[in-house]
C-alpha cells in the first residue's frame, strides 16, 4: 500500500506534460517518484467491506530508492509487524508472534495485504516502467490517459493498468486495474496532493476492489517526511527483527 | 502474582522514561478445552490415564515493553496466567490458600537488552532472557536448538522456551548476517501433562540391542505372568546437567540471500533437550492386591523400577534454505513457494546401567543385588547409537485464488525421536511388546504435514492435518530359536494407521479482537505416535483473545 507513496511522489518543478509518447510520460513519473532520497510517511487506513464493521490500522512506511520497510502500529493484534520490500521479487515480513522473518512468495502479492484491497504486488511496485510498456490513450488538458501492458519477463495478476495523469504534476489521479481477462477488478484513486519541500504526495488514497463487492481501503497521510538521510542498512533482513 | 506483572512492568517503565522512545503493548486470552473421552492408559493395579471433562481452563493476561534509546533497546514480555484447571486442593486446609484454590503463575517470555554497533558498525549484542527463532521450516525445526521445546501445550505446537543467552550478530553487507549464541545454562523441554502416561508402558524397553532388549521383556512378563510381581514405573528421575561452562550450548549462524533464495548455515554444539533413559533400578515390594471386579485376579505385589534420565550431547549442522520454484508456470501459475531445513546431527552415545536390589520374587528365583549381566562382554546396553543421523522438514507453500492458501510440509523426524534409525539407516524402536512379541517402528519417522487456511468472508477455515508415514511392524518369535517374525503395517493399515485432524474455525473482529472454535482429533491405535494415550485424547476447544 505505500507503493503508490514512493511511485507518485514526484518534485514540484519537474518537466510538465507535453505531448510526449508513452514511455516518456512513464519516465517523468518514475523519476518523480524516485527523486526523494528517502521518504518517511505514517499512515491511518480505513479498511470497508460491505456489511461488516470498517477496520483500522496506522503504520509508518519508510522508502529509499526502490526499498522500503513498513511497521505496523495498530491495531494491536499486528502492532509489530514489518515488511521489507527490495524488490517486486525480494520481500519478508517479520511476524512478531513467532519471532521470525519469512520470504514473501510470488503466489500471495495478489492477495490482499493484511486484510486491505492493496495487495502485496500493489506495494512492491516502484517503477512502472521497468515493468510495464505504456501506450497513450486519451490526452486533454487536464489529463492523460495511459494503458500499461507487462513487459513479457513481468509476473504480474494484471493484463493491464490505465492511469490518469494530472498534467499539472504528472501524477495520477485514478489507476484502473484490469485482470488478465480483461475485467476491471480495481480503482484506485489519489486526491488532495501536499507539494511541500518540493515533493508531491497524495494526502488521500483508496483503493476499491471490484472483485469483493466494492470494498475498499482509504489511507491518509497522518505525517511525512522527505530526505532525512536514511541510513541503507535500515534496508535489510537483519534489521527486520533488529531491537524485536 | 498479579501485582507483579505490573510492578515490574511499571519498573520498566519508569526506568525507560529517559530513553527516546517507549512502547507497550498487552493481550489478554481465554481458552477453554474439554477432553471428550476417557484416555485409559496402565494396567488395572496401576492405572495411569486421564479422564474426560475440562482439559484446560485459563485465562492469560500479558505486556510487552519495548523501550528505545539511541541505539539501546530494552525488552521485556511477560504474562500472568490463570490456570482454573491446574488447582491440586488435596486437604480442607488447602482452601485457605489462594494459591491452591485459584493459581496464577507468572511467565517471563523474554527479558533483555540489545546494544547496536557495539564498537564496529552493524555489530549488535542482545543480552538476556530470549528466543533465538530460526529455522524456515513451519514449526517443525530441526536446526533451531538453541531454546528448549515448549511441549506443555500441543496447541501451540513450535513454540519453545526462553533461555538467558549471550547474541551476537554481525551484519555483513544488507544481506548476509554472521551470527553467534552462548547459552549458559542448558534448559529442558517442557512436555505435556500427559506425557507422564508414558511410563506405564514398561514394555517400551529402550535397550538398542535385541537379545538383552528381549531378555529383560521375557523376565518381566514371567516375573508378573508367573510369579504375580509386574513391574511398574515408580520415579523418573531427571539428571539435569551441571551448571558448569562444558554444559552451555553454542551455535554459529551464516544466513543470507543468494539470487532468489534465502540461505543459512548453522553449526549448533549443546544437548538434545528431551530426556533418555540411562539409568534403571529395581526393587521388589510386597503389596497383595485383587482385581476389584475380578477377584481371582491378583498380584503379589510390584517389580518398582526407579528411572534415571539424561540428556545427550549432540553436535547439529543446519542447512536452511527458502525461495521459489517455477514449476507452474506453464499453466500460468504463480511459483510455489519451498523451504528446506535439514540437520545433520552427531549425537553422543549414551547407554543404559539396569541394577537391582535383591529380588526374592519366589523361594525358587532370587535374583541377588547388583547390576544386570547382559552378556555384552562387559559393557552397557546402547540406548543411543553415536551414528549421526539426518533430520529435515521440506515445505511447500501455494495460494488457490483469493481465498485458499495450502502449505504441505514432509517432517523427517519428529521433534522428540532422537537417534539413527530410518529408511535410510534402519533402527527400530518399541512402541509394544511382551515376553515373545514387539511393535516396533524406525526410530525417526515420515509426516506428512498438510493444511489450509480458507478464508469464508468474515472467518477463517484453518485445516491441519499430521499424518504418520513410517508404519509399524510386529516381530513374534517363530520358536526355532532366533529368527523372528515380521508382519509390516503400512502406514494405511489398522495397525500402522496413525494421524491427527485439527480444523479450527477462526474470527477476527479487527481492533484486535480475535475467536476460535475447533477440535483435535486423535487416530490410531495404542501403540502408535497419535493413537499413544501420552498424546491426551481427543479436544474440543473455544478461545478469545483481545490485544490492545
């Protein structure tokens, strides 16, 4: 879930949209978002799913290039819980309840990650254009609109992605997800974007998932922080159970 | 006792009010089980199993404590529980004790101090009361010695006991971490409640070697056939090592990442930590007694046989390794997901001193006071073989859509057989036997492991299932002196059938209240792993926890 905080947090300054191709487009916005040295971002995320009680959680997510570590917070039956993701192939958690790290396999990223509409490969995903090739759908003023396909060596759950670009930051607006049928299986939206210290960061995120009758995951920026000069071993398995 | 938990938390607390960060955390569960049957177990002039009713009745109160300084981290996990089934009033007076009529015991899961990049950058030394957790096996880890089984709940099946050690851990780059243990103090595994029915079973002779192994079971039987004494267990007696520096344990660790694949390398140097047999004592007492509903069936009295126990050395090289395989991905599939942990252990051999008092079983056959002749030219019956041995668990982990996951696991060796003997090397143990017959089985056996977690909407399906593999064999003199009988029972058979089924049907409300409702069910006869009345009968169970 905090992909979207790393991949869409772009520097304010940066090159505009112009009529540029595809690939292009998805340049700007990997660049953007991996700009920042490193990021910090503490979350409150609402989970809902039809007929049942809303679930809350609050974790802190730290990234640096492609890397990041997620803590969780709360609530307190996963307070103690991290992630580390180097890569959308190189993921562990640690699992406070038993005292141990374990690899992330490919085979669970499409489920949904600790009970959100966010899945593991939702998270993992830092620059699209390494996994995807974009072709340009619609263009206004406003927006762009561009379908993502994999690239062949690419393990993905989805046929394809289409993103709506602002054209005044070059950061999306609403990603649809689409399953290898070609069924739209999820939307996400990104909105309030908070451009301070020259990084862009959507304030608040949802995800709905089509497949779970419309349920959905809000997250909300409670804090941030940009370029504290994270230290790189903060990015390794060792650290995940370090002081735990 | 309750007043502890928080005192010592509020010590803590208060101590740690000068460090940049501090964090708490509590728990409180309920869990309730009912055994649904009888479990006889023992003869009827010694009986020794369990009945039904409530198995466990207990409500845990627990805290976490976490509190970080610059580059210090104190750690302290502690839980108060109260056992409502564990009361032993014995005497009226004992009802003046809050003790007796509603104990409560205190827990230390962990206790202690981690120190960061101690002297050199990415050495870090953890001090304390601890769980070194390593092993990527699913609960079944053979590599991971250094804390001792906790066995007591068969529920919570993996999880061991702390230990006060000495850690190190030097990180070689972000992926490769060299590590180091020194545990001071070797610590025992706690076993179940249940596990004490064993001893009834006096026909488990542990001696390696067959005729000595057979000789002491034909004198057993006509010592209690013949002549009216059949022996019992009297006392286990545990040699718990010195506390002394040749008794700690030590383990080196090389653990890393290797492409795609987790990679670790372990040595481990200490002591198994469940007892074996090394000692055995017998006297004769003289109790006359009738069966209560069958009078003509009496005894004189008993062969008591005092058992001595001790814990081998061992020596454990650990292999660990966890990734993907692709083998799906012709069908399009994800890759599944595989781990192996395999332990190449050097035991120290351990035998076996059987002495007794003199035995006046009859005016005909007094056996005099000494130690037994085995005819093994002056030495000791083997109850371990020093012939190292292999012990490994092999996973593999798939996700069906949204709502399934399946993991299947092969166990090679179970976490209390100890000793060469399997399809590999052959060596059987006795799970039965009498004056002229034995069940016997590979003294390390094959599970196959299988379960599943299915999510139902707002529940969780969780299915487990351990199935026992090895199978069994009787072995029955043919009376031509020697040679032996052998009928082989497959894992499939009446005989060799063996498993447990543990479906579980869990809830979680979010906000960190979480339900569950299951069973455990038992199969196979006495003289297998889950059919052993040791391993306490079938279970019903409810619990609850809130985490706040």
């Amino acid at each position: 879930m905090f992909r979207f905080v790393l991949v869409w947090c772009g520097l304010v300054g940066m090159p505009l949209a112009d009529a540029g191709t595809a690939a292009e487009h998805l340049e700007i916005m990997d660049g953007k978002a991996n700009a920042p040295t490193d990021t910090w971002f503490r979350f409150s995320a609402v989970t809902q799913e039809p007929g049942k009680s809303p679930r809350e959680m609050t974790f802190e997510v730290q990234n640096q290039g492609e890397k990041r570590l997620v803590n969780f917070e709360g609530p307190s039956d996963m307070k103690g819980t991290r992630v580390l993701v180097l890569s959308r192939q190189q993921m562990w958690v640690y699992l406070p309840a038993y005292r141990k790290v374990r690899r992330v396999a490919s085979h669970v990223k499409q489920q949904g990650f600790m009970g959100t509409t966010y899945s593991d490969e939702d998270m993992s995903t830092s620059r699209y254009g390494d996994s995807y090739n974009g072709e340009v759908v619609k263009e206004t003023e406003a927006s762009i609109t561009l379908k993502l396909l994999p690239k062949p060596d690419t393990e993905t759950g989805y046929g394809n992605l289409e993103i709506d670009l602002r054209t005044d930051l070059m950061l999306p607006s609403e990603i649809r997800y689409y399953n290898p049928e070609g069924q739209h299986v999820k939307t996400e939206s990104r909105s309030e974007y908070d451009c301070a210290q020259s990084v862009c960061t959507p304030a608040n995120m949802k995800m709905m998932d089509h497949t779970r009758n419309d349920a959905w995951t809000s997250l909300t920026v409670l804090e941030r922080k940009v370029n504290q000069g994270i230290s790189a071993s903060m990015f390794s398995v060792r650290n995940l159970e370090r002081g735990r | 006792m309750r007043q502890m938990l928080f005192a010592v938390m509020a010590g803590c607390l208060s101590a740690s009010a000068m460090a940049a960060d501090t964090d708490f955390s509590g728990w409180l569960q309920s869990d309730i089980r009912y055994r649904l049957h009888d479990v006889p177990a023992g003869a009827w002039y010694a009986p020794a199993g369990v009945s039904s009713g409530f198995e466990r009745v207990e409500t845990v109160l627990g805290g976490r404590l976490n509190a970080e300084g610059d580059g210090i981290i104190g750690f302290v996990d502690l839980q108060l529980v109260a056992s409502g089934s564990r009361s032993n009033i014995g005497q009226i007076g004992d009802l003046g004790d809050r003790t007796q009529v509603d104990p409560v015991a205190l827990e230390v899961n962990e206790a202690f101090f981690e120190v960061w990049d101690v002297g050199l950058q990415g050495l870090d030394l953890r001090i304390g009361h601890q769980l070194v957790q390593w092993g990527v096996g699913d609960q079944f880890n053979p590599t991971n010695n250094l804390n001792s089984d906790d066995l007591e709940d068969p529920l919570q099946f993996g999880k061991q006991l702390p230990n006060t050690m000495i850690r190190g851990d030097y990180a070689l780059g972000p992926m490769w971490t060299l590590s180091g243990v020194f545990v001071p103090m070797f610590r025992p595994a706690m076993l179940p409640e249940t596990s004490a029915i064993g001893m009834a079973f006096t026909d488990r002779m542990p001696v390696v070697e067959d005729d000595v192994r057979r000789q002491l079971q034909s004198e057993q039987a006509l010592a209690r056939d013949s002549f009216g004494y059949p022996t019992i267990v009297g006392s286990a007696k545990i040699l718990d090592p010195a506390a002394s520096l040749a008794n700690g344990a030590g383990m080196v660790r090389l653990g890393g990442v290797l492409g795609s694949q987790d990679l670790a390398l372990s040595w481990y140097s200490g002591r198994s930590d469940i007892p074996q047999p090394v000692g055995n004592h017998t006297r004769l007492v003289r109790a006359p007694l009738c069966h209560p509903d069958r009078p003509t069936e009496c005894i004189k009295g008993y062969m008591v046989t005092e058992a001595e126990l001790a814990f081998p050395r061992m020596h454990v090289a650990g292999l660990n390794v966890a990734g993907e395989l692709d083998v799906l991905g012709w069908m399009g599939g994800s890759p599944l997901g595989w781990r192996l942990e395999a332990a190449w252990v050097v035991p120290e051999r351990l035998n076996i001193a059987i002495s007794n008092d003199e035995l006046p079983i009859d005016p005909s056959l007094i056996q005099p006071a000494g130690e037994y002749d085995y005819g093994l030219g002056g030495e000791r019956p083997t109850v371990i073989d020093d012939t190292p041995f292999a012990k490994w668990t092999l996973g593999l982990d798939y996700t069906l859509g949204k709502h399934v996951y399946l993991n299947t696991q092969w166990v090679h060796g179970m976490t209390d057989e100890f000793g060469a003997g399997d399809f590999i090397q052959p060596d059987y143990v006795t799970r039965a036997g009498d004056g002229d017959w034995e069940i016997r089985r590979l003294r390390l056996g094959d599970y196959l492991v299988l379960g599943s977690d299915i999510a139902l909407g707002g529940a969780t399906l969780r299915l487990f299932s351990l199935l026992d593999m090895t199978g069994y064999q009787t072995e029955t003199a043919d009376g031509s002196g020697g040679e032996r009988n052998i009928v082989k029972h497959s894992a499939w058979s009446e005989d060799g059938f063996s498993a447990v089924l543990y479906p579980e049907l869990m809830f979680n409300f979010g906000n960190g209240l979480t339900a569950g409702l299951g069973t455990v069910q038992l199969f196979g006869k006495a003289h297998t792993k889950f059919g052993d009345p040791a391993a306490g009968g079938d279970l019903v169970f409810v619990r609850g926890s809130y985490d706040f």
